[in-house]
C-alpha cells in the first residue's frame, strides 16, 4: 500500500511537541531513524521513519540496493520525487524533503497517509458487504473521482500528466480526503516520452499469481493493473499523448467505480489492449441496473472513454464540470 503502513494516526502529545532540539540538528539520513519496510515494487521501495526534527513519522521512498547505481533508475525517482513535490495541492501528497546518501542513494521523504485505495472499498461493494456500501453510496463515489480529477486538473495545468490513472492510485484517508498517488510514469512537458507504461507493464491475471510493474510501488493485495486504464493512444504507443490520455484513464476509473466492473478486462493483456482500443461497453447503468446510476454519470463516463481524444472532453475541468452537474 503507498504511503501508509496501516497504522492509525497517533496521538499528540506534551513529551513529542515540547522536546527541545537535538543538541546538533541532524541533517540527511541522520534526521529519520525507526525505518520500517512498508511497500516494494519494480526498482522502488518505500519505508515509513521518524523525523528527529519535526517529531512526525513520515514515509521515505528510495531505489532499492540493487538499483542503486542505474543511472536511469535514478534520474526517473528525483523527477519523480520533484514531481510530486512542485504539485503542491489538497489530492496531492506534499513532500517535505529530497536528499542523497553514499548508501541509500536518492531518497524523497512524504507525508505518510492513513486509509485505503479505492480498489480495496470497490472489492469489498462487490463481494456486498453492506457496511462499505452503506458507507461509500453513488454520490460519495463519484465524489472520491471528482477528487482524483482536481489533482489531475492542476498537474495538468502545470503541465505534467499522470498516465497511471487507475483505482489504487486513488486514495482515500480515514477523514475523507482523496488524494491521488503514484506520478513514477508521469509525462512532462518538453521530456522524451521514452519511458510510457505501454512497455512496462503486465496484467496481472486473474489466478493472483504476481506480476511486474516497473515504476510504481506495489503492495500485498494488489493488482499491478495498468494496462486496464490505458488510452488507445497509449497502447498504440503515441509518442505525443496529451491529458486527454489521462481523461480516457479517469472515465475508466469512475465507470468501475459506478459499475464496481472492469469495462475492458480480457483473458489477456492483448486481448485487453483489444478491448480498448475497438469494444463499445454498455453504459454503468445498464451493466449494473439496480445501483442507481444517474444518466449525467452514464453520459460523464461514455464521453471520457471514447476512442479518439477529440470526441472526449478536452480538459479535465470540463469532465470536472460534468461529474458535479447532477444533471
């Protein structure tokens, strides 16, 4: 799981606030001490510590030993890490620190968040466990993708796009706040679109056996589904994909999160890719009739998943504008 370990936020106390300073303030790797291995993927990992200074436990992610001296592997985390810290807004997560270690290598420091993915409360919908359906009703849902969207709204004002639009790189805190993780495969204006997840990733099937996924941390229970959300154009392996491509990706999402169903999935990832890129699926509220559907969410997810960037919404504040309208 990115960026949390499961645990619920602590309590604040006199003994933490009020400690004075280290007599010599630790700077570096000295500052985080109590590392615990939270998640690991591809040629990440990711641990939660403690920050001697600020007295808060924050999540560290770095290259794991073996990458430590791909030079790739390193350019690709620091823009990560500088990504995600110059997309400074409420779906984001705030970095607080970027540093590099003779043995940990490159290393970015992050607020570490309680809660769930998206994918772990839609699992639980559909096996019908009441509590999370009461929970998470239609309009709390399409709340929680509206929140992905504004993250997404603002990198692409800046423009960055995400390109790894999908249900666990949304997540959702224990006090209802919706950020939106993972931006490892992010596209920046004016960078060589050399590193797009078309050749990175694999589907992971359905027998839960584990499959790779090159840039993004994984964690146990998780499904390395990219492939699931890609855009046609990604898959074809355009080279000047727009945020549109990430508008096709967020229609995905919310149809799975409206239906609790996946509209592409095939027996395989070409079979997969297929789908994508010439199936036409049935609106949500026709392939899931008793969920109470409104038509301004079908007509929402049939406009961001079409074939051609042209006929979608042509920025994400009008698909935004779109989810709020209620009709």
């Amino acid at each position: 799981m990115p960026y949390t370990d499961g645990m619920a936020e602590s309590l604040i106390v006199l003994s933490a606030t009020d400690a004075d300073l280290p007599r010599n303030i630790p700077a570096g790797m000295e500052r985080y001490t109590g590392f615990r291995e939270m998640a690991a993927g591809g040629c990440s990992r990711l641990r939660s510590c403690y920050d001697r200074v600020t007295g808060r436990t924050v999540a560290m992610k770095s290259l794991k030993i073996e990458s430590l001296f791909d030079r790739r592997e390193r350019r690709r985390l620091l823009r990560e890490a500088r990504i995600t810290a110059q997309l400074q807004h409420p779906n984001t997560v705030p970095v607080y620190d970027i540093g590099e270690d003779d043995k940990e290598g490159v290393y970015f420091i992050m607020k570490r968040i309680s809660g769930e993915n998206l994918f772990e409360i839609l699992k639980r919908i559909a096996r019908g466990d009441e509590a999370t359906i009461a929970a998470y009703p239609i309009d709390r849902r399409l709340e929680i993708v509206a929140g992905a969207c504004q993250a997404l709204a603002y990198a692409h004002a800046r423009g960055v796009i995400h390109r790894d639009v999908k249900p666990e790189n949304i997540w959702v805190g224990n006090f209802g706040e919706v950020i939106l993780l993972d931006w490892g495969v992010a596209k920046v204006w004016g960078a060589a679109d050399d590193e797009s997840p078309v050749r990175q990733s694999t589907l992971k099937p359905d027998d839960g056996t584990e499959s790779q996924q090159t840039s993004t941390l994984t964690g146990g229970g998780q499904r390395p589904g990219t492939p699931l959300y890609m855009s046609p154009e990604q898959i074809r392996g355009n080279r000047t994909i727009d945020e549109r491509s990430d508008i096709f990706s967020a229609g995905v999402c919310l149809y799975e999160t409206l239906a609790v169903r996946e509209p592409f999935r095939g027996k395989s990832v070409d079979e997969t890719f297929a789908n994508i890129t010439g199936k036409e699926v049935d609106p949500p509220s026709v392939v899931s009739p008793q969920a109470g559907i409104p038509e301004f969410a079908d007509a929402t997810v049939m406009r961001a998943m079409q074939k051609k960037p042209g006929d979608r919404f042509q920025s994400m504040r009008e698909m935004l504008a779109a989810i709020r309208s209620e009709g």
